[in-house]
C-alpha cells in the first residue's frame, strides 16, 4: 500500500498544489485521485474518506484520512524527519512553522480577490486596500527570513522547506495577477516560477482538466511571466 492523495483542478486549487509538492520533497509517488471542481461539489467526489470535505486529502498506507495541507505536512514531516521537509536547525524550524501557520490562517483578501488561476496573468489588477495589506505583510515576512537566510539558498529558509510550499501558491497569485513587489519578494517569486516542481504542475494544469468560467476574471490579460 502507498498514500492516496486527492487533489482538485491542477490549474485552480491552491491548496492541492502544496499537496502535491509534499510528495514531491519527498520522492514518493502517491496514487492520485484527482477531484473535478467542474463535476459536482467537492465534498461530494470525497464519500469514499469520511469525514474529508475540501482537498488536498491523503489516506495513508495504514488507512488514516488527513483532509488539511498543513496536517499532512506535518505527519508527513514526522513520518520522514530526515527528509528535510524542515530542517533540523530548531531555531530555523520554528521560524519556517510560524511562516507556514500565518499563511494557512491568514491573507484572506488576497486569497478570495487574488484566487490561483495557472492558465491566465492579468494585468493592471486594481487592488482593494486590504489586499494590498496583505501583500505588505507578506513582503515583510520573506524579507525577514530572506535576510536572514539567503546565503544559505533561494529560499525563505535557505533550502526548499514546507514554509516554501506553503507560500507557492502566493507565489503564483503574485504572478497571476502583476503584483509589483520588492526585489527581495520578486526574486522569491521568479524562484518559485523557475522551480521545476511548479512547472511540472502548471504544466497539468494547463493540459488537464476544463477552464472553469467561475475563476476568470474581467482584467485585461498578458503571458505568463514565468517559464512554461
Ligand atoms: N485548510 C484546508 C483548506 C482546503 C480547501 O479549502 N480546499 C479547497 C480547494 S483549493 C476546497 O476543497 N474547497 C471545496 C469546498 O470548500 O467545498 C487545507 O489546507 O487543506
């Protein structure tokens, strides 16, 4: 027996990209059991793991259901400790934890204006004000640990963490919608773009599935600022 995980449309569920990325760290091959955002409602397409209603989802070998990207990073993290999902540092690990807990319970203007779409960039975004708040504060956290770990790697903690996966779907909305941020912030953007993980799933994203109307937006378009 392997993991199962369940994910939603490639091209639109933000969260399901950081499921997905886990796996990825890991270098494990779940069997994947994609959820249709086009279908019917999700909870609906995830009867088979009680009591799961959003994605990502996983089941374990063992048979235990986790229904939320932050729990299965951490299981997953201590299942493989050395895997480097975080790092050993503690002080490191700790500041990684409260970058990765702020961006699962917070930026909700951003998150509801600004939603992942990986099939379209838009262009001359307006902003509303409290999106534009948390844009600030996120700029203010990646400086914080990009000062204090560049020279380490391209990353918030230097090497690829969860606080990395956590933030990639930021990453994409920073993209997707022509956010103009600070070098520091635009240089963490570029890497996830460059990061051939993201690309691999832009890629799915752009081949499978439908494009969902209810995620387009009336902005004017551009290409996509990263590579395909
Ligand atoms: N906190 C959850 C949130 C997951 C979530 O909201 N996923 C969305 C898709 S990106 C979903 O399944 N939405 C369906 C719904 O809310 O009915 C996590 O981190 O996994």
């Amino acid at each position: 027996m392997t993991y199962e995980l369940f994910i939603g449309d490639y091209a639109y569920s933000s969260w399901s990209l950081r499921g997905w990325l886990l796996f990825r760290k890991l270098d494990i091959a779940p069997t994947v059991q994609l959820v249709d955002f086009h279908k019917a409602e999700v909870a609906e397409q995830l009867t088979d793991i009680v009591p799961a209603r959003t994605v990502p989802a996983m089941r374990t070998p063992e048979g235990t259901v986790i229904w939320d990207s932050l729990a299965m990073a951490e299981e997953l993290h201590s299942r493989y400790p050395d895997a480097g999902l975080w790092p050993s540092d503690p002080a490191t690990r700790g500041l990684g934890r409260a970058l990765a807990a702020e961006m699962h319970s917070g930026y909700s203007a951003l998150r509801s204006e600004c939603p992942m779409n990986l099939r379209t960039a838009y262009r001359d975004v307006p902003l509303s004000d409290a999106t534009r708040g948390d844009i600030a504060r996120i700029e203010t956290v990646w400086a914080h640990a990009r000062n204090l770990y560049s020279d380490q790697g391209p990353w918030l903690l230097g090497e690829y963490s969860i606080a990395d996966i956590a933030f990639a779907p930021v990453a994409a909305r920073f993209a997707g919608y022509d956010v103009a941020l600070s070098d520091i912030a635009q240089f963490y953007v570029e890497t996830h773009l460059s990061d051939p993980w993201f690309r691999e799933w832009r890629e799915m994203g752009l081949s499978i599935g439908e494009t969902l109307a209810h995620y387009a937006i009336p902005f004017d378009t551009k290409p996509w600022p990263g590579p395909a």
